[in-house]
C-alpha cells in the first residue's frame, strides 16, 4: 500500500549535517558529536561491533523529543533512542547512523498515586532509582532484569527477570505510555485506569517494540504494596530434571510463588570460586516467597516437601533480610562469578524460552552442546516462566572459538524453537536475533510486523535496522 | 499512505449476490440466509437496532474461515465475527451488510497441556464448556464475564469480570492466536513459551479488536491450579465510600483477594425482592479468597478487620461450597433480579471503569445523577478494579425516558474520563461507544488506530463500523 521508499541506507551527509547543525543550535551542552560519547551510544552490553551514531542529544521533556524527531522526519534522519545501553542484542548501534536521543535527563517521577497502586514517572527513571523514591510509601515496582535499567528501556524491550513469575513481566505492568511517533505527534496510549477496553492495545504495541515505532517519553507503572513478610531459600537437587520437576509441582499446586531461579553445576562451582563459599556443586534452586508471616512460612514449608519428593535437599530458608542474603548471595554474584571461570574473556549472554515442560530437556541438550562445543557457559534461569540464560565466556582472540559459539548460539535457539519456544524471553530481538524471528514466526506474522512497521514508520527512521526488516 | 479506498458503504448487491451463492454452494447447510437466523445474528444483548447480515456461515476450521474471508475480500464484502451474541454495546451488528462468520462450530479442545498450564481451543469453545473440560485435570480457566462467552468473543472484547481482580483480564491471559487476517492470510501470533520478547506483540494487537483486524481462529491460553481451599463472605457497609476505601485497603496491604464485588443499596433490595432475602440494604462487598486453608482464613479475617475500621460488619463468611453459594447469591442473583424493580422494562447494562481512588466518587455522583434523572440503574461493581455497571430500567415505550437514558450515559461516560478513567473496562466499543472513544483518546492516538487499522484492513472489510471509523 505504500508508495514511499522507506529508508534502508545511510542518509546524504548533507541531510545529517543540517539536522546535527539545527539540534547544536537547540540543545547547546546537551548536543554531543564528541567520538567518544558517540562510541559509548553504539556500545552496550552486546559483543557486536559499535555502530555510533551521528550525534547524541538529551532532551528534558516530551515537547523537546517531539522536535528532535520531526526535524529527523524531516532530513530522513534515523532516530535511536537510548536508556542506560544495558541491552544484550544491539539494540542501540546505528548501523545507518543518525541521531541518538539518550533519555537520561529524563528522570521525573511526575506522580505517585498510592491509593490506585500506580506511578507515573519519565523514561530515564531506574528501576533503582524508582524503588529508592518509592521506599517510604510502603510500595514498590517488582520487576527486576538484573541491570539498573531504564523504565524506558525496560518497556522497549519487554524486560522481565527474576519477579517475573508471581509479577509478570514489563507487558504486565504497564498501563500507559506517552510516546512521541515517528512523524513528532504526541500519543497517550491508554488512561489511567486498571483496565480498559476501549480500542486498539496501543500500549502493548510499544512495549516490546525496541524504540523502532516511537520513542517512549512517560510511563504510567503499576505498582505493589511492599509484602509484609519474605522467607527465601536454597536448594540443591540431583539434577536439572528434578529441578525443573519440583518447579512444575510448586506452580501447579498453587504456591504463589515470587521468585524461583535454576543455577547449575557450573554456575555454583564459579560462585564458590569468586566468594570463597561451599555449596554442593549440584543443580540449585533459590526461591523466594512473599506474603503475610504466616503465609510465606508455610509456602516455603510446602516448597519444601515438594523438593523432597523430587530429591531435594537439604531446604535452607530464612525470613530475616540478612539471613536471606546470605542465602541468596549465589544468585546476586552468579554474573560477575562467571569471570572467575575464565578470567579475562569476554561475557556473552543470550537468553531463550520454552514451554517449562520442555525446560529440563533443553537445559540438559544445552549443557551436551556446550561440552561437544568445547565452550564455557554456565547456565541460570528464571525456571518459573521456563526462560534461561547462557552467559558464554569467550576469549575474543580466538577465531576458532568465536566460529564454534556463533554455531552454538543458532543451535541454542533452534533447539528452543523446536520445543514451542521463542529466540529471546526477555532480552529482545535487537539486530542480533532478527534472522531468528524468520524461523520463528510464519511467513503471514512476519509479514504482518513489518506492515505495523511500516504503517507507523513509513519513512523507517525509528530505530532502523532492528526488530524487523522493512 | 493509502491510495485503496476503503470501503464505507454497503458494498452493491451483485457483490453480495456473487459471495453468497459461493459460500452456499461450499457450506450447504452450514451457511444460511433464513431472516430469523439472521437476525439472530445482529441482535445481541444491546438495545441497538437490529442491522442484520446477509448471510450466516458456519466454519469448522481456521482453513475454511480463511476462505471465506478471501471470497468476502475479493468482493469487498464485510465480515462479522460471531460467538455467543453476548457482547453488549452492538458489536455484531451488520451496518453495510456482509457475511457473519458464526463460530459456534469450532469447538474442538485442541490440547491441555497441564504440566505448563496451559490450552490450545477454538474460539466457539465457552467459559463454562472449557472449565467442565477441565474439570478433572485440576486445572481451570478464571475469566467469567458473567454471560457465557465464547472465548472467540471474550478475547475479541478484552473481557474480564469479577476474577480480574486477581487473575488479570483477557489480555494477561492470551499466550498465542491464530488469526485470519483480512486478506484471508493465517497468522499465529506467538509461540507457547510462557513470555516472549520476539517481535511486535500482535497477540495484545488483536485481544480486544473487536474483530476489526481478523477473526480469531484458535487460541492457546493460560490456565491455573483450581485452588486448594477458597473462602467467601459478604458485608455490609455504612457506604459506597465505606466499601471503596476498605477495597483499597485490603489491596494496598498485599490481600491476594480473587474476586471483591460491590452491590449498591438498589441491588440488594432488588435481590431481596427476588430471592425472598432480607439482607440489610445498604452497601455491601461480596469478596472470595483463593489460597491454601490457612492463608484462605487468615485472608478472611484480615479482610474482616480491615472492614470493621471502616465501619463494615458483621462480615459473615465460610469455606464450605454450599455455604459460600448461600452468602454469594445476591451476587449471582442481581442481574435477573434487577428486572424485579420494573417489570416488563428493557435492561441496559452499560460499563465504565476509573482508577480506584475515584470510584466512591464517581459512583455517588452517579447515584445522584440517576435520582435526578428519574431513571432506574441498579450499580454493582468489580471494585478491585474500578470498574462498575450501571444496568438502567427503561421503559421502551417511552420516549422521553429513552432521552433522558441517553443524556444520562453520555454524562456517566464523562464523568469517567474527568476521573482519568475508560468509556469501557471490559464491555468493548463496538458501535455504541466509537463516539466516547474521540473524547477518551487524543486525536494523535486514534489517528494511530485508525493507522493500524488502515494498514491491516485497507479495504475495511473487517466488521466494518466498529471501534474506529475509517
């Protein structure tokens, strides 16, 4: 239907100059052609190549990134929106240059309305940093991706983490979004009600998006009162399998639980390395349970019968706040053990989802992969939503290791969509996973994507060359 | 972007002629242009005129719906998607004519998949079919709108209902669809892993479309542990503000309450009339808590406490099945026995839904507008969510009384959106309510709907006259 050539190469330098030119005379100290801050926009988390842009600039309002975007609209200039860069998948390179609009002044809480259990806050917010603000009033915003990520990152790339299971992920937990579009219009997707179902789910079409239909300018969050009790536990198991058994059961049986995370073998032996602990060298489950005194004691009580009966055990938990750190302390130091296994290599971590009865077989595939790959990857998921994560540990002077774990990572996510599962649960699709969502999706919902794209981004200027190829 | 003209008239009878003789020919007695059949099918449980289609078409699968759908594209002649009728603001209406598609054919339980709680159905599948199809896997299916729906429609309308409150809506609980778009193409809009950040979320895109951008063919859904134990009560308060304040109460302190209905003073005396009861009326909250027998009783009398201080009581509750019936029978009661109030007047449930803070308020000057209006509207409402009903009396034969209805709707639906809240929470647009959407939304937001609507349906075959104009 459409007539316009949407942009696929790099525009004239002409144009770029003219727009660069224009936001140096607007923005002043907030404009930045400098190499370096350039670099550090194109350079995340991922181990892709940097891409910088053309230049950064950092607004402080809706009204300012409306500007930024219709004078990019108007030289077909590309836009990449930018939290704290801590993506996985090249989310934020700009392979065809352009201008990044970093959101980082962008840190209003603009309203807390504890009564209706919601926030509404800038993109730029932490989750830390909303948490911190919030401390006081009782209440508090679950979701947790590891990282100190943006709230808008966070909704971009449909973030989850270790919550996710008892509090669903950014899709859940979003109630409305103002997003400036591709030709500069102000959108307010939803009103502030719990629920609505009045039109088209615009909030769900941005979330999840990777900034390639609009840049999100403030977020209405849902919010949570702050649980009266927390008991958490570890639980080494003889297996994988009886893991992800035991897990099953404690879903099924109803137990609410909020947070339940696999560590394996590999996992452990790098967290008694890098924290001088002693923990059986065995598969693990740490999980963690919120309610009122009475209720998280007998959950875990119950977790804990359950993990017997699959051979589990011994279950320790704790209720108090440093009994439980303790406890916990190999999930928080799991990433940065990881090094100690491999020192000086670099980190590369993906993350696929299956179906939680598929969880066990894919894991234990995965693991036979990695030692016929001759590759060091330990292995920890959010068990709950049958999502885990590889973080391999490569050494990037090797060409032949790098061959092996490119042909490892296509194997992972064929392996996962072969069991019903997606490329990616939570990290997103970025430029790294696109070839994946060819064999993910049919042909007809591929097509579909791309005829969302390219209805609201007609001229692809929006984050180009992610998500979907136009 | 578009150059295709799309279609806003009845398309000419030759067209219409063309299709129907080919759908008869293909369908047999599976296709129908009987007028009682017909009419049927536009005459749902709103009080709009009937507009009925012409012809009905009686699919068995995702493939046959596919073909009607292109026979019905090649001659621009609208589609409208059927399930039950139940939907209540003229959603299956036919303004320009066109082919229902009645899905009540499509039955089939595809899979249960219990270890990952999750079912593959068809959309003519029900609620209530679903759940006795559980019945011995333990498992079950939440959302109860009250009618029963087929889960086609209840996707189709975003619906939810007094679970919601704890189990999310019909948007939290869709994991994947098939769809058959406007071009008769078949979507399938994700994979059965529990989250996903691959792509655009075109699953939340078509929940609550109203079957605008395709007609869903099968759906994969979430489904829960029936719960160990659940407790029931119901109480008295001195207010609606006394009600509202403890609902927002017992969620604030974390209460995992599964259902929390709140019934006006009218309501009560209705189900009095009816039920031969004789419940105090006033005010009251009819709550359930689903849980373990520990947690369902400490959630009881925690609920207890929290309503005496608002001066609540006596809160009279019990776990055992026929015990909770007994208390929970002015609930199941209160739609028939409005009718009591006036008999022989035509019922007129309409919805709006506002953040909770601003339901006491916004239901007492409800209350008064409906005394100053002279009308009769019984209020019941899922006060968890801020969402409440209003189910006005009307005498049809009076005209002045329809007026005064109407006058009456618009105000309530402003009230709402003055409130930051919804035209609908859960009862959808369908044609009733497309005019509140103009004054819910920006223009930049419904120009984006429109949009996406354009891009997915650029001959606007799809149940054409709905949610947006074109």
């Amino acid at each position: 239907m459409h007539t316009s050539t949407p942009l696929s190469i790099r525009p004239p330098q002409t144009e770029i100059d003219v727009a660069t030119s224009a936001l140096a005379g607007k923005f002043g100290n907030r404009f930045s052609i400098n190499t370096t801050v350039r670099e550090q926009h194109g350079h995340t988390l991922t181990w892709l190549p940097v891409q910088p842009p053309d230049a950064v600039v950092f607004p402080q309002s809706t009204e300012e990134v409306a500007a930024i975007v219709k004078l990019c609209a108007q030289h077909r200039v590309p836009v990449i929106p930018f939290g704290t860069g801590t993506s996985l998948e090249g989310h934020v390179n700009a392979p065809y240059g352009g201008i990044c609009i970093d959101t980082s002044l962008m840190k209003r809480i603009v309203a807390i309305h504890a009564e209706d259990l919601d926030c509404v806050i800038e993109p730029g917010v932490t989750r830390k940093e909303l948490n911190e603000h919030l401390r006081d009033t009782g209440l508090f915003f679950p979701i947790d991706p590891g990282a100190d990520a943006s709230l808008g990152g966070m909704v971009s790339t449909r973030a989850s983490g270790t919550n996710a299971v008892r509090y669903g992920t950014m899709k859940d937990n979003v109630l409305s979004l103002t997003v400036v579009t591709p030709d500069g219009e102000i959108v307010k997707t939803a009103r502030r009600a719990k629920k609505s179902s009045a039109g088209y789910d615009l909030t769900r079409l941005f979330v999840g998006a990777e900034g390639t239909l609009g840049v999100v300018t403030e977020i209405t969050l849902k919010l949570y009162g702050i649980p009266e009790a927390i008991s958490a536990g570890v639980c080494p198991f003889p297996s994988i399998r009886a893991c992800c058994d035991a897990t099953i059961m404690t879903i099924q049986s109803g137990i609410p639980i909020a947070r339940i995370e696999l560590l394996d073998e590999l996992t452990v032996r790098a967290v008694n390395l890098h924290s001088k602990l002693e923990l059986p060298e065995t598969p693990m489950l740490l999980v963690e349970f919120h309610g009122s005194d009475t209720s998280v004691k007998e959950q875990a009580e119950r977790f804990g019968e359950i993990a017997e009966e699959f051979g589990g055990g011994p279950f320790a938990w704790a209720t108090r706040p440093e009994d439980r750190s303790k406890l916990w302390q190999a999930r928080h130091d799991a990433y940065w053990a990881g090094f100690t296994l491999r020192p000086g290599a670099k980190s590369l971590a993906t993350d696929i989802c299956v179906p939680i009865s598929r969880l066990a077989d894919c894991v234990e595939e995965t693991h036979r992969d990695i030692a016929e790959s001759h590759l060091v990857g330990p292995i920890v998921g959010h068990v709950g939503d049958g999502n885990f994560h590889v973080t391999l540990l490569v050494d990037m002077d090797d060409k032949a290791e790098i061959a092996r774990t490119e042909k490892f990572l296509e194997r992972l996510v064929r392996r996962g969509l072969a069991m019903e599962g997606t490329c990616t649960g939570e990290h997103g699709v970025g430029q790294a996973k696109m070839k994946y969502l060819l064999e993910e999706h049919p042909k007809a919902t591929l097509d579909m994507m791309r005829t969302v794209k390219r209805a609201i981004d007609p001229l692809n200027i929006m984050n180009p060359g992610k998500v979907v190829q136009v």
